[in-house]
C-alpha cells in the first residue's frame, strides 16, 4: 500500500445510521496522503465514528481493520 498517495475518508457516525437518508452517504474528507488520512481516523474519529468508516485511494478501499494494521 502506498502511504503517499492522496486518500479520502468517508464515516458514519453510529447514532447516525438509522436516521440517515438514503441520498447521504454519511461525511467525508480529503487528505494529501494515505497516511495522513490514517492518523485522521485513528487520533480524531471516536470509536463509534469507527465503526462505519473507509479510506479510499486509487488503489482500493481499506476497511477499519486494514486501516489498524498500517497505523
């Protein structure tokens, strides 16, 4: 996994999930990097923040746990 490329994050928070409309696809952000993205979930997202969140590059989407393995 390249760490430079640049990367989105994309999360739900939890108590969010069943008010959410079907047309939102819950918040997201922009980073310069994959790795910076990764510090973004893992220092400022709460746990529950967690649970429903991706990271997207253009070489595919990492789940939380792909995401916990390359902190």
């Amino acid at each position: 996994m390249k760490l430079d490329l640049p990367a989105d994050v994309h999360w739900m928070p939890a108590d969010q999930v069943p008010e959410a409309r079907a047309d939102w696809r819950g918040h997201e952000r922009h980073f310069e990097s994959l790795r910076r993205a990764i510090d973004f979930v893992m220092q400022e997202l709460t746990i529950a923040d967690r649970a429903n969140v991706t990271i997207t590059t253009e070489d595919g989407n990492l789940t939380i746990e792909q995401i916990e393995k390359l902190q």
